[in-house]
C-alpha cells in the first residue's frame, strides 16, 4: 500500500477504488478513515491486494488506510480508535486435524 499526499485518487490493483468494489457502500467502507478524520481529497491511495475476496479486501484496505494515517498523523489515533477502524479482525482458517478429511468434518456414521 503506498499513500502519498496528492489529489483524493485511489487504486486498487490497477482500477479505480468505485470500480474494484461492486457496491457504493464497499467503496465508502473502504473510504471510511478518510471521511472520519475529512481529510479524503489531501491524500492518494495505491493498493495491491489479493486473496479472501472482494470483502475480505475491503477489510483490510481499511485497516490499511487507518494505520498509515495513523503513522502520517498520530493525533488521527483516537478518533479511529473509536470508530474500531484500528482493530484487527482476529478470525482466521482453523487448521485440518489427523484422522479427519477436514478440520471439522467427521466420517460418515453407520450404526451397522
């Protein structure tokens, strides 16, 4: 992720943020540091994201942004803090077990 101080022009893996993300409430997810802090046409954004989905790449262009405004400006720290915008989410793939196809999935009962 590179941002730099420059005209409010986002890309993500060569496309426009409004075109990468399907819906306008993703591209405003996405955005939601800069209209907390109101600072969106000061800054321009350069993503290279991959894997985990549309979704999952919101998330973390998200958390991307807070932290490297953050980084830019520590006095933006507390007001993201409270929008929960700095907060990593902490879910991850839960790892395959021995003696089972998946990490849950058990083999098929049969009573006789």
């Amino acid at each position: 992720m590179i941002i730099k101080p420059g005209t409010g022009k986002r890309v993500i893996n060569g496309r426009e943020f409004a075109d990468y993300f399907h819906s306008e409430t993703q591209n405003m997810v996405a955005n939601l540091p800069f209209l907390i802090l109101q600072n969106a046409d000061q800054w321009d954004v350069e993503v290279s994201a991959n894997g985990g989905g549309i979704s999952g790449q919101m998330g973390a262009v998200r958390l991307g942004i807070a932290r490297a405004l953050v980084e830019n400006d520590e006095a933006a720290k507390s007001p993201l803090r409270k929008e929960g915008l700095l907060t990593r989410d902490p879910r991850a793939v839960e790892r395959k077990k021995f003696g089972r196809k998946k990490a849950r999935k058990r083999f098929q009962f049969s009573k006789r």
